[in-house]
C-alpha cells in the first residue's frame, strides 16, 4: 500500500482533507488538466487515496490526496478517573487527560502513517476554521511523528470549485496554532466541567426519583454542558415570564373615518390605559365633543433595505422561520450542498464582501435558472439601476466569505425538498443583498378630538426592487383618504374597548438562536448542536410552531441551580469564555491562562453546588416521585473523598450514609470494590476535613470531624471529635467497640412506640431474632407490660427485698436503697448470665447475681437483706452517678459492651444496664 505512495516522480506532496468527499473533489478538481487520476485503497476503506501528478509554483510534484473523517483524535482522562465511581467528581477538575487516537480512527492513522513517510511535504485541506485548524495539527502529529523532516502547508479556500481550489494550492499558508490552541482549551474545559457536573447531578439524582422520560431510567444520563444549561437556560426563563404573567385589563380609544377614497383606522397615541375611570372620563370628552381637526399631515419616501449577505446564524433563523428546519437539520443539507460544490463554506461568521469577490460572475451563472434567470439578467444591466453593492453587516472571521451559490443548478436528480430549498434561499438571498432597497410612499397623518392626538398611516410601494426576488419577504401597502392640514371632520366610528396584556411567546427557534448570539453562547458551528442536545436529553420539547418548552427534567434542574445562587444556567460565565478563547485565537491570551482561570472558577461553583445539593433535590421533588430504589449512586456524588482505597487501588473511598441513613467510609468502585469502614451509630454529624494524617499509609488520609450524640456515648467521652478511620486513632476504635456501628436507637424518627421486634433486630449485631423478647429484661417467655422487673408491689414488700410476684431474693441499691432489678445478659459473651442493677439513673450500683457470695463489704440474706456493692467510679467522676465511687466494692463490677466483650466500668446511662447502651435503651424517650 505503502508502494504507491513511494511512486512517481517529483516532490511528493501529501494533501489531508476533512472528509473523503473533499478529498475527492480537491483531487478531481486539481487533476483535470494533467492527464489521468488514479485511485487506490487505504487503510480505511472509506478513505481512498487519490494520485495524480501537478505543479506548484512551477515545481513538479506528486500529488497524494486523501482524508480524514473530522477530528482523528479524542480528549478524555486517563484510566484512573474513567469510571463513574473512581473518584471524587471535583478531581476531574485536575486530572491528567489526554489525546489519543480512537479505535476507529486507527486505520485513518496507519494511512497517514504510511504515506507520509515518503513524502516531502505536507499540505492540509482542513475546514477552514477553529476547528479545522485543530484537526489540522492533529494530523500534523501523527504525520510529524514517522517523518519529522516534513514541510507543513496550509491550503486556505471556502468553496468546492475550480478557481478557489487553484488559487488555494499555489498560495499555501502556513497553519494557525493560535486557532488550534483556542479549540484545545475549549475541549478541554467542556471536558472538565461537563464531566465533573454529569457524574455529580446523575449519581446524586437519577436512582433518587422516578424519571418517566425513558423506559429504562437507570440508563439516563442528566449531562451538563457549560453551553447546553445557557441554552436551556434561555428556555426556562422565558416559559417562567409567561408562567409568571397575570393579564391585566386596560382601555383603549378606536376612532375611524369612511370618505369616498376609503377608511382610515386612528389609533389613540396613548396607547392604552390600565385605569378604567380615566379611561371612561377621556372618552366621554371625546364623544361630547367629536370634532376632529386635522394637525400634522406628513409624507416621506421610505425604504426598506435588503438583508445584510448571508452568515451561519442567518441561514439557520431564516430557515427555521421560512420553511420549519430545525437548525440541525438546516447545517445538515447545507454541509450536503458545499461538499457537493453548489455553495461556499457554510459554517461563518462573516456577513460583508471582500472586495476581492468578483459578485458580477456569482450573479451572471444565474442567469440561466428558469425563475430566477431573469431577475439576475436585469441585474446585470446597466441602465436598470438595480444593482447595488451589498451591505457591510460588520462582521468578519476573517477566514470564510458569506454564504453563496458557487455553482448553478436547476435541481439535481438527488435533492430532497430541503435541498432545493436551502439552495433557493441562499441564491435568491445572495441575489437580494446585491439589488437596490424596495421604496415606498408613507402618509402619516394626525387628528386631534378634545385633546386627545390620534394617528394613521398608508403606504404606496413605488418600487419593489429585492423584494421581486426576495420572496421570503413582503412589505405591504394600505391606503387612507387624502387629508390637508387643519380639515375637519366627524368620526365614523368612536368606540372605548378592552383588552387584556398578554405573556410573550414561547422562544422559537429563531428566537433562540438569536439569544445565543447575542450572549455568546457557542459558536455559529456549534450553537445547533446545543440546541438539539436540549431535545436529545429530555430537557426541552419543539412543538410544532417550532417553539420550545422546558421539560420538567429541565425546569427543574434550572430550578435547582437557581436556588442556590450561583447562575450556571446565565449565559454570563460561558460568555466570559468564550471570550477569552477568541481572545487565544487572536494570540493575546495563551491556552494555559485561560484554562487555568476557567477552571478555577467553575470549580468553585462545583464545590459550593454540591455544598447545596439539598436545592437540586428540592426541586427534583416538586415534579418527580421519590425512588425506593437504592440510592447507593446519589451518595457517591455527596460523599467526600476521606482516602485512596488500599483495596482496589483503584478508586477512593469517600465519606456518605448508608441507605439506613449512618455514615460510613465506603469506596467508590463498588459494586467491584467493597472495602468499607462502618463508622460507630452514635454519630449525628461528620465532616470530612483538609487536615492530613501523619501517620496513616496509603495516604493522604485526611481526619473527620465527628459530632457525636451525647446521650449515646459515655460521659468521659467528649462529643465532638477530630479522628482518623486509617486505623491510628485509638478514641475511635474504642467508641466503635462500645457503640457498634450503624443505628441501634429504634425510636428514632418513629416515636417511642416502636415495636420490640424492631429493637431487637436493630440491636442485634449476630442476626439472632428474638421477636418477643421484653424491651426490659431482655427475656422471653413474658411480654414487656408483664415484666416482673417493672411490676410494682407495695412499699412493704420491697422495703423486705422480696419480688413481690416471684418471692425471689431482691437485692437493694447500696446508693438510693431502691430494689435492684435482675436482668439478664443478652451479649456473645455473657448472653444468659444475670445481674443486678439499680433502676435511678443516679446511681451506678452493679453485681452480677453470681458474684453475690463473692461480694465483700456487704452481707446478702433472705428478706430483709441489703448488699452494699457498686462499681468503681469512672475517672473524674464524671457523668451521671460518679457520686457512688466513694462507696465503691472492692470486687469491680463488669460492663458488657455492645461487641459482647466486657469493658471495666461502663454500662448504659439511662437505665444503669451493662447489657446495652444508652442508644438502645427501651427506657430511653418513656
């Protein structure tokens, strides 16, 4: 393959174009006068290989021409940050990317590869544009990088035909890195901001509500475009003026006068009054005295201008308005009709003529169209006074001419209906803007009744000039009676009616193109593609007027973003960039300013978003139903990241609540990785913070700041904590050892009533079901308003320490003297065995019943027996109870915490039970 492009002889040149179809005309073209084309297969089998033999500027060469398929290479994050779930969203704001080839670009790249390395030059036929000049020097990478020593050219034309492609070859240029600069930037800003605003409002909302838009909703991506949110912007906006409208009554005045020559319609020059009295007294003065005197009769010539030559934006409103193309759809068959040779480059901003367009030739090759030709032949003649130099709309990209036929046609065999349409409008459009204005004869005349000033006017066409061409267009005449200054005359008719204000309309497409231009959102090559993503994404809907309305995705999204103050569906932040990326392509910024300072600032709004998430959620719930599904996705997008995972190595682990709603340390590839830290029940509130760990590895580790409920830990813990899940800080281990981890407390956003069965699940860390346990005594067997422990008896009997029910042996509180309740332990390793503990949350009294006879400092006996036992005071004496440590046993009594192992000293606050803790205690809230 290789072979042909080391044939022939002369300098051998490789040409590049944009698509097969250029390629194929630029050779076509080039080759016409130098005896044969030949054609053979590349590596891609739709991107052939043209030779032919040329010269350029005198110089023999051998011409290779074939193509790409627009941009041959992609921007995207490296591996690591690929996956939804491998990091926090907020990196993506500074992860390594970078461009590469794609898989179904790499045959496009080995025929590049393999017939640059025998050429000497080459030449790139790249659209000339921005986006062009970036494909440009893609392929200047890839050709470079086999043959460093090639000389690099750049062939500037804007139109599929003879003289321009000419006139392109023998003056090369050379490449605009500026222009290739701006369009990295705005990859890779879009790249950025689009992905790391995607990923958070599709995690966080997605699986959260019910999204009806398509049957499977799990597959729906709720994308941000730094472009597509302004655009939709525009829509919400305008449907909420019209939501918000109240239509308001108000009065006007009609007068008119029928004469021999015709009727003239006044219109009152107030306008209209909201005022109804006013209204009704103004015009009982004009009904008591109805005179009208004639005051001012004016008469001008009037003109009415043809457009200024056709741009982009033009071509889209207009075809939109003229024939209901979307402007996707109108960039498709324009695209269709310049590849084919029929118009000049369709995408510019340029909307004057060099002086350098010779404008007589364009017009002459149309004179043979059977409508039009005759219009175009009066053109050309000299005494018609027709032609007119078109005007100077002011504006020019300074790389492409306005739209224009480039070559004649009647209609070919192969156009749809919008083919010939758009060619017609851009040849009858071209033919206008060259042709003299239309000129009327306006009449204004003005009548005054009792003061009040009235208004009509008539116009006569005395020549339509562009109009006779211009179709799309009309200027119409309406005659009045003849009037004289100071003639008077009695009404016809005097009436006072009403009305009522009414909302403007739902943006059109026009409209809304005509709103991305002036914000400058987009370009005049990309603004159709926001506009179609509104549509493809399920945030707006086109009815059949062409207007659009925002979905209640969309609206509600707005709405989100709205509410939290930070206006990233405003056209002002993507308009700043914009700016600054032409500023790029003019080379008075440079790429990595502009990046930086992009960035910088959409991260902050990132970060501040998701601060704030609560308002997208608020707004998704006023027109979805929650979802029951799992929200395992939505606390991904809030989660924190705390650490690399040490795991998978892959992803990091970041900080979120479980579905059950308590926090824990979990990694975000899950479901592949499951490494996770359950963090201790009691927590009510913890933060992640930008303090670093010294001394856990992998790192950075940084330190939580935990908030934990008071009542739920003991008393010589503090409740607000700076700690570290990476396994150094010891204040963790133990609380998650004392509290377990994941909720215990079943009241908790139900009441106190709770039923028994969800206590005891929830406090069982084994899985052992004890459905009719007593929420006292932990027994079954006896139901909890039953519990002998909670039954009283008379004073008498407990003064004696016997149960009044059972007889047992009741042991008193050595503190209060309050009977002790028996209770047994429900934990792995001392579930079965009973003890003692005094009811008053004021005392710490304890004993196990077998420990009795063990007990010193007390004796036990039968009825009126007391033991003088409780455990040792905590430390300091802090907390509920720290009063009984100065009668302290000597034997210590033991804490059963909530992993079953005892703990020295500890026990539950509320109801003094080592077998639980104070977050599950059933006494808890009674």
């Amino acid at each position: 393959m290789s072979g042909g492009g080391r044939g022939g002889g002369g300098m051998k040149v490789l040409h590049v174009a944009e698509k097969p179809s250029v390629a194929k005309s630029v050779a076509t073209i080039l080759s016409r006068n130098s005896g044969g084309l030949r054609t053979r297969e590349g590596r891609s089998r739709y991107n052939k290989i043209f030779e032919f033999s040329y010269s350029i500027n005198g110089r023999p060469c051998h011409m290779l021409v074939t193509s790409v398929t627009g941009h041959l290479m992609e921007l995207e994050f490296q591996d690591r940050y690929r996956k939804w779930h491998s990091c926090d969203p907020a990196d993506l704001f500074h992860a390594p990317v970078h461009k590469f080839v794609p898989e179904d670009k790499l045959d496009i790249k080995r025929t590049l590869e393999e017939e640059a390395r025998w050429c000497q030059w080459l030449v790139l036929w790249l659209d000339c544009d921005r986006e062009g000049e970036n494909i440009a020097f893609e392929v200047i990478e890839v050709c470079t990088a086999v043959n460093p020593h090639l000389t690099i050219k750049r062939a500037h034309f804007s139109a599929l035909i003879d003289r321009e492609i000419h006139e392109a070859v023998q003056r090369l240029v050379e490449p605009n890195k500026c222009f290739a600069d701006a369009v990295d930037a705005r990859q890779e800003i879009d790249l950025r901001i689009g992905a790391s605003f995607t990923r958070f409002q599709t995690m966080l909302l997605r699986d959260a509500f019910v999204i009806d838009f398509t049957t499977d909703d799990r597959n729906l991506v709720l994308s941000y475009g730094p472009c597509q949110f302004p655009t939709l912007g525009f829509v919400v906006e305008r449907y909420w003026e019209i939501q918000a409208h109240e239509p308001e009554e108000f009065w006007t005045i009609n007068c008119s006068h029928k004469s021999d020559e015709g009727i003239a319609t006044f219109n009152w020059m107030r306008g209209h009054l909201f005022d109804y009295t006013c209204a009704v007294i103004i015009y009982e003065m004009c009904v008591q005295e109805p005179i009208a005197t004639v005051t001012k009769v004016r008469q001008q010539e009037k003109l009415k201008y043809p457009p200024y030559p056709l741009n982009t934006i033009e071509l889209e409103k207009r075809a939109s308005r003229f024939f209901r193309m979307s402007s996707e759809h109108t960039m498709k068959v324009a695209e269709d009709l310049y590849q084919a040779g029929f118009i000049s480059y369709p995408r510019t901003e340029t909307d004057s003529f060099s002086q350098r367009t010779d404008l007589h030739a364009i017009v002459q090759e149309q004179q043979r169209h059977p409508v039009w030709g005759p219009y175009a032949q009066q053109l050309l003649e000299p005494g018609s006074g027709l032609w007119r130099n078109p005007g100077n709309g002011g504006h020019d990209d300074k790389a492409h001419p306005p739209i224009h036929p480039t070559k004649f046609s009647s209609g070919e065999s192969g156009w749809s209906q919008d083919h010939h349409r758009l060619y017609e409008l851009v040849v009858r459009h071209f033919l206008a803007c060259v042709s003299q204005p239309a000129v009327g004869a306006e009449t204004n005349v003005e009548i005054d009744i009792a003061g009040e000033l009235f208004s009509a006017s008539g116009r006569a066409i005395l020549a339509k000039n562009y109009l006779d061409v211009y179709r799309f267009e009309s200027w119409g005449s309406s005659t009045i009676p003849t009037y004289v200054s100071g003639q008077q005359f009695v009404p016809t008719s005097l009436t006072l009616d009403s009305g009522v204000t009414r909302p403007p309309p739902l943006l059109s497409e026009a409209d809304l193109l005509s709103c991305m231009d002036k914000e400058g959102i987009g370009t005049d090559a990309t603004m159709h593609d926001h506009i179609k993503k509104l549509l493809d994404r399920f945030y707006a809907t086109k009815d059949s007027n062409m207007r659009f309305s925002p979905t209640n995705l969309g609206e509600a999204l707005v709405m989100g973003y709205d509410d939290m103050g930070y206006k990233l569906w405003k056209p002002y932040l993507r308009a700043v960039m914009e700016r600054d990326m032409k500023a790029v392509s003019e080379g008075t910024k440079s790429k990595a300013e502009v990046l930086t300072t992009s960035l910088q600032q959409m991260k902050a709004c990132f970060v501040d978003a998701r601060l704030n998430k609560v308002k997208l959620f608020e707004a998704m719930a006023v027109f979805f139903e929650r979802s029951n599904r799992s929200g395992g996705d939505e606390q991904h997008a809030a989660g924190e990241v705390v650490r690399p995972c040490g795991l998978c190595q892959e992803s990091d682990m970041v900080l979120r609540r479980n579905r059950d709603g308590n926090f824990m340390v979990g990694c975000m590839g899950y479901p592949q990785c499951r490494n996770a830290v359950w963090l201790p029940g009691s927590l009510s509130e913890a933060v992640v913070t930008t303090n670093i760990c010294n001394t856990c590895t992998p790192g950075p580790v940084y330190m939580i700041q935990f908030k934990f409920r008071p009542l739920e830990i003991p008393p010589n813990y503090n409740a607000n904590h700076l700690g570290c899940i990476g396994g150094c800080d010891e204040i963790l281990r133990q609380l998650i050892e004392i509290c377990g981890t994941g909720s215990r407390m079943p009241a908790r956003g139900r009441g106190s009533s709770a039923p028994a069965s969800n206590v005891q699940q929830s406090n069982s860390r084994h899985g052992e079901a004890r459905r009719s346990a007593c929420i006292y005594c932990h027994q079954t067997g006896h139901s909890s308003s039953d519990c002998p422990s909670q039954v009283s008896g008379s004073r008498s009997a407990q003064r004696r320490g016997m149960n009044p029910q059972s007889g047992e042996l009741s042991v008193p509180c050595s503190t209060c003297g309050t009977p002790c309740i028996l209770r047994t332990a429900n934990t792995a390793n001392n579930r079965g065995r009973k003890f003692y503990s005094c009811q008053s949350q004021e005392c710490n009294f304890f004993v196990w019943e077998d420990n009795l006879n063990n007990v010193t400092g007390g004796n036990v006996q039968r009825g009126r027996t007391s033991v003088s036992a409780s455990n040792t005071s905590r430390s300091g004496g802090r907390g509920r109870g720290g009063r009984g440590g100065s009668r302290a046993a000597t034997a210590t009594a033991t804490f059963v915490s909530a992993t079953g192992d005892p703990v020295t000293g500890r026990r539950c606050f509320v109801c003094g039970d080592p077998s639980h803790f104070a977050n599950v205690c059933p006494n808890r809230g009674s």
